[in-house]
C-alpha cells in the first residue's frame, strides 16, 4: 500500500518530501562547481520561492508512485530474461536481470540502498525538468489532469521501446538535457561499484552504462509526459511511427 492510501503525507523513498527533495536538488545544481555562469544567491532563493508557491504542481502521488512501481521492477531479479518494464528488445536491459546473481546475494540494507540510487536518478531527472520549467516561465506550470494508471503506461512504454537518444527531447529541454544522463551515470556506477561492492567490469559496463543513465532520463520524460494529455501522447508517437522508417530512429 502506498504511503498515501495509508493517509500519510506522499514522500520520495528516504529523501522526505517531494518539495523538500526538489528543492535540495535545485540547490545542488546551483552549487555546482564550475558553473557558468554562477547563479546567484537571489536567483536561487527566487527559485525556490516559485517551488514553493507552486508545491501542489509536481511530484504529485501519483508520480511518485509512478517511480515506485518503475524502480520495483529495476530491482526484479526473479522474472526470467532482462528485459523489463516497456522493453520492445533486450538492448537495454533491466538491473535486476542483468545482475541477477549479484543483487541476489546483497543483504537487506544494501537492497535498499541500491533501490535508493535509483530512485534518486529517476527523481532527479525529474527534478531537472522541473528545474527547467522554473527557468523558462517562472512558473511551475500545473500538470494535465492523469490517473497513475495512465500516466504509468504512458510514460513507461516508449522510455524503452524508442531510441530517445535519437529523438531527442521536446523544447525546452533539448539544449539543456545534453551531457546529464551521462554525469549521473558515472556517479551511480562510483556509487555502485563503492557502497556495494559490486565489480561492473569491461564487458558489463558497455550494457550498464546504458541502464543507469536511463533512469535520469526516464526521469526528464516522466517530466515531460505528465504535462501533456494522453490523447495528446497517442498522436505524438503515432506520428513518430510513421515517420520512423523515413527518419531511422527506431
């Protein structure tokens, strides 16, 4: 049962609130070293006050049970074959398949905090989206109106099912989205390789850094899906099949 059927207040796995995590996520983007140009300290503070004056307008429990139910099914290590939520081929495989023997044998407290990191590369994607929206309209612009049900299917199928690599990201995103995937990449497999003494290797690391970077992007795209209608999502990806044998996308 999610946390709030069970009347408790909606949180992100161990990282509070979604506004709390949010906002620590945007002051970290902020913070980071070498940024260029600095933002500053008003800028930051006006940020943060938009996220605040519009809490109710992202990670909504829906969404947030949206990234449970997704990073489940990363750590599923008993379903046969790799392939994994919205997978139409096993190019990128799930976790949980592709480690199994590995993740099995960790104990409890490192299942969870192997969990954790995905959840937290999904929701910071997420969060830069959001990030971006303060900074294109200074807004945090409400979400279109979903159930959890068609918001999952929605977003879940063609994260994998398409080469969103070669799509690209809708505007505004396009230009800021280059190179993000990639940093946090290599800081869930530092992570990986350090917290649970997990050895990637050579051969692995050509499939898991394909894995890993995804869930930031998956993260962007749950972003992005949810602020459009479903029937809107239908005409999109139906335009782009037709147009995929022309483009070479798939």
């Amino acid at each position: 049962m999610c946390a709030h059927e069970r009347g408790l207040p909606p949180t992100v796995g161990d990282m509070g609130t979604p506004q709390e995590f949010v906002q620590s996520f945007i002051r970290k983007i902020c913070d980071q070293p070498g940024l260029s140009p600095k933002i500053s300290e008003d800028a930051v503070q006006q940020a943060l006050a938009i996220l605040n004056q519009f809490h109710d307008h992202y990670l909504s429990p829906s969404v947030v049970n949206c990234i449970e139910r997704y990073v489940q099914g990363e750590m599923d290590t008993r379903t046969p074959g790799v392939r994994g939520y919205g997978r139409s081929t096993e190019s990128v495989p799930r976790l949980g398949g592709w480690f199994r023997k590995e993740i099995e044998r960790l104990d409890y407290s490192k299942r969870e905090r192997l969990t954790a990191m995905i959840r937290q590369s999904v929701c910071n994607g997420y969060a830069l989206a959001v990030w971006w929206d303060v900074g294109g309209h200074r807004v945090v612009r409400k979400p279109e109106s979903w159930n959890e049900e068609a918001l999952f299917s929605t977003w879940v199928q063609p994260i994998y099912g398409l080469n969103l690599e070669k799509i690209g990201f809708p505007e505004p995103y396009s230009l800021q989205a280059e190179g993000w995937a990639e940093r946090q990449a290599d800081v869930f497999k530092r992570q990986f390789e350090k917290d649970l003494r997990i050895k990637v290797g050579f051969l692995n690391n050509l499939r898991f850094l394909p894995v890993v970077s995804y869930y930031f992007t998956a993260g962007i795209w749950l972003r992005i899906t949810e602020m459009d209608t479903r029937e809107y999502w239908e005409e999109f990806w139906k335009a782009w099949y037709r147009s995929r044998d022309k483009s070479g996308l798939f």
